[in-house]
C-alpha cells in the first residue's frame, strides 16, 4: 500500500488537469497513489485523464464534497492529501510535511500559500493568519487550512467523519472545525501551494453569503457536544457575531424574518450555554 493517497477533484475544469497532475507527479516523494476524481464532468475531462498515470474515477455531480468523499473511500494510504484541481504544489511539499510530521508526531500539518488572482500575486491579510496547535478558536471566523495544503493521517476522518455532503460550500471549515476541536495542527511555515483564484466558475461566487454556512456548522458542532467549555464559548461568540451581521444584511435586503431568525438563533444558543454579552 501506498504510504499517502493523493487525491484530485475536479469538476468541468480540463484544461487545468494536467498541470495539477504534473505538480504531484512532480514531488521527490515516490511512495504515493494518484486518484483522480470527476465529479461529473461534460467537458471531456475523461479523455485528458486516460493519458494520465492516475487512477481515475467517474461520478454522477453531487459536488465536492462527495468527490472528495468518493477520493476517500477509494484511497488506500496511510495519509490523504487533496488537490484542487486549479491548485499547484511546490516541489517537496509531501517530503517536506512528511518529515516535520514525523519530527513533531502530528496527525494532521498544513502549509503556508502563494495566491494568484486573474493571473496577479496578492498578499493574504492579517485575518489569513496561520497557527499550530490547538487552534479551533482560529478555524472559527473563517476558514484557514486550505485543503490543497492539508496532509492528514487517516485515522483522523476515520474519528471525526468525511466531509458533509449536504453542504455546497464552506465544507473546509466545517471539517477543519470537526478536527481542530479535537486534534493539533502543525503549521509548515513555508510556501509550499499556488492557489489560483478569479475564476468564473468558483463556488464561492454563486452565493450571496458564505457566513449562513458557516453558522450552520457552528451550530452543528455545538449541539454534537463535543467542545469543551472553552471552545464552546468561543464558538457561541462567534455564531453571535456572524448571526448579527447576517441579519444586518437580510434586514437590507427586506428580509425582516430571516434577520429575526438569525437573532433568535444567536440568542438561544448563547442562552443555553448561559453567556452573556
């Protein structure tokens, strides 16, 4: 068996396949399997594929998460790492993370990011921030782990469960919010992923507000009963914080029982988990 599965989603992106592919191809490291998953595609991506040396898998869409999920179940390796399909690795990423894994015996590690927008570097803000260790309180305001950067043991989604296919967006921060409740992160703070962005097609243009999926996670873990009462704490204040905006931008929208249904949300969680302002 293989000592990592690397796994490629894409959906009706073919032209961007083939460099995502050579990027792993690519790694120093040999002791991997390449699976590909098409999440559907109509644009011939299957025929790039086959001149590909990857095992390749054709699904009905149902989105990334289930693309991801179907990389999952297919992968045999110790370790799973994803691959968007529009992102790049760095040469050495996988022995690089391998070996500072190892060293600090984590479970799961993470990389900083090169960004690209339309083709133009840009600089991540203060608010991208990366951090080690227990860092749930991070995950909690947005998501940062990216999963094209993520190599993490198996046993981890064995614990914790596979992505949420109910969810179309926002599926990161929901995973990242299941782990980093219960496991340390190692932060590799080299630059070892190009993400490219300013594409038409991407997820997060085709919704309004990312935040009322994020709320829908917090929420989720809340009621799982896992969080400390630390943790639960922070994740009230912030399910508070994204509810009082969301409802900000209903109410403008004329939307007065969505805002009202955001309020009252916030303010029962915080009433059962007895915190004040």
């Amino acid at each position: 068996m293989p000592k990592v599965s690397v796994i490629i989603t894409t959906f009706n992106r073919r032209h961007f396949l083939h460099g995502a592919f050579r990027s792993v191809a690519a790694q120093d490291y040999r002791d991997r399997e390449i699976i590909i998953v098409d999440d559907g595609s109509t644009d011939n991506t299957r025929d790039d594929a086959a001149l590909l040396p990857a095992r390749y898998i054709w699904k009905e869409n149902g989105g990334i998460s289930s693309a991801r999920n179907a990389g999952l179940n297919a992968a045999s390796g110790e370790y799973i790492a994803f691959l968007d399909v529009d992102d790049r690795w760095k040469k050495k990423k996988l022995s690089i993370q391998l070996e500072a894994m190892e060293q600090a015996d984590a479970l799961l590690s993470y990389t900083d990011e090169i960004w690209f927008r339309n083709g133009k570097r840009l600089n991540q803000k203060l608010k991208h921030r990366k951090y080690s260790g227990m860092i749930f309180e991070h995950c909690l305001p947005l998501c940062i782990i990216s999963p094209s950067s993520a190599l993490t043991h198996r046993s981890v989604f064995d614990a914790v469960g596979t992505f949420d296919e109910s969810l179309p967006v926002c599926e990161d921060y929901d995973m990242w919010l299941r782990i980093t409740s219960r496991y340390p992160v190692l932060f590799i703070e080299k630059p070892l992923i190009i993400k490219q962005g300013g594409h038409a097609d991407q997820l997060s243009r085709a919704y309004d507000s990312m935040d009322r999926f994020r709320i829908e996670s917090i929420a989720r873990i809340l009621d799982s009963g896992v969080l400390d009462a630390v943790f639960a704490e922070k994740a009230v204040r912030e399910l508070a914080k994204k509810c009082g905006i969301y409802a900000g931008g209903a109410l403008k929208r004329g939307k007065k029982e969505e805002a009202e249904h955001y309020r009252e949300l916030a303010a029962s969680y915080a009433a059962s988990h007895r915190i004040t302002s």
